[in-house]
C-alpha cells in the first residue's frame, strides 16, 4: 500500500476510533446523568413518606381521642346520676335532713353535672342530670327509692336502691345499687318469702 493510502486509512481509523469514543463517552455522560438525576429524585422520598405515615396517626388519634372522652364522661354522668338520687332518698327517708332535691342539687355540682329534674313520687325519688362537654350535652336519668314499710333499721343501715336510666335508647342494663349490702344478704329470706 501506498504511504498517502496508508495515512489516509490511518487517519479514518483513528477518526473513527475518536468518534466512537466520544460516543461512547457521550452516552456514558448521559447515562451517569440520567441516573444521577434519579438519585436526586429520589432523595428525600423516605422523608416524605414518614411524614405521610405521622398525619395519618394524629388523625386516627383526633378521631378516637374525643370519642373516648365522650365515653368516659357518660360513665360519669351516670355514677352522679346514681350519686345524686342516693343522697336525695336518704335525705327523704329522714336519715339527714333537709330537702331531698337540694340534696341531689348539692350532690350534682360536687360531681360537675347539672341537675335538670328532681322529682318525689312516693318514697322514690327520679333525678335527670347533664354535662355539656365538646358541644354535645350528655343525659342520665336515676330513680332511688326506699321501702316505706320497712323503715329504717339503726342496727342493720338502711336500703336504698339506685336504678339509673339513660336516655337517647341506651341499650345498657339497669344496675341496681345498694347502700348497705349486709342488708340484703340478712334480708334475702324475707324478701324471698314477699315473692
């Protein structure tokens, strides 16, 4: 081969190794780019993601956090319910004196529930009570009431019965309370025998 020829070829080669090198370099560049440009964009995804995780649990915790208080203060609406309706019978039996509702009024406010009826029907004595609390106003109703034939005993104490109702169709049982258990138990025979 010729030496021009041969200076030709040698140049196109070497032309076309430059070139494929660029290529090659150029696409490496592109491809090194790319995948920085991923990285990038994925950078901080975990950070996003656990604050997407944290809203999610204050929210089931706003939810169920004024669900629970509803809760817990209908119990304690019902227990001064019970509460004011036992201290206005034992006022009514003659045990303390005073007025039976002033009694279950007294006992109401030391347990923060308003008093919203009182009423004496015989020797029973039927109070409703409520606490407004986060806009929603909460209602128990208790009766107690005593055995007017029975008396009162000093030797043994004295029986009184709490029966609380609630409204809005509360499916809750009614509970009955007792002043003096041992009462009961010593009673039991009689009362059997009465049935």
């Amino acid at each position: 081969m010729n030496p021009a020829t041969h200076a030709r070829v040698r140049d196109t080669r070497v032309r076309d190794a430059r070139v494929r090198h660029a290529r090659v370099r150029d696409a490496r560049a592109r491809d090194a780019g790319g995948r920085e440009a991923r990285e990038r964009n994925d950078q901080g995804a975990g950070s996003v993601l656990s604050v997407a995780v944290l809203i999610a649990i204050i929210t089931v915790i706003g939810a169920l956090l004024p669900l629970s208080l509803a809760l817990t203060t209908r119990a304690e609406v019902r227990a001064a319910a019970d509460s004011s309706a036992l201290s206005a019978v034992r006022v009514l039996s003659g045990m303390v004196g005073g007025e039976p509702c002033r009694a279950a009024n007294r006992v109401a406010g030391a347990n923060s529930v308003s008093l919203i009826r009182c009423q004496q029907i015989g020797s029973e004595i039927s109070v409703d009570v409520s606490r407004e609390i986060l806009g929603v106003r909460i209602t128990a109703r208790a009766r107690a009431g005593f055995d007017a034939r029975a008396g009162f005993d000093a030797r043994a104490g004295f029986e009184a019965r709490a029966k609380p109702e609630t409204h809005a169709g509360s499916a809750s049982p009614k509970r009955s309370h007792t002043i003096n258990p041992g009462l009961d138990e010593e009673r039991g025979g009689e009362r059997a025998a009465r049935a």
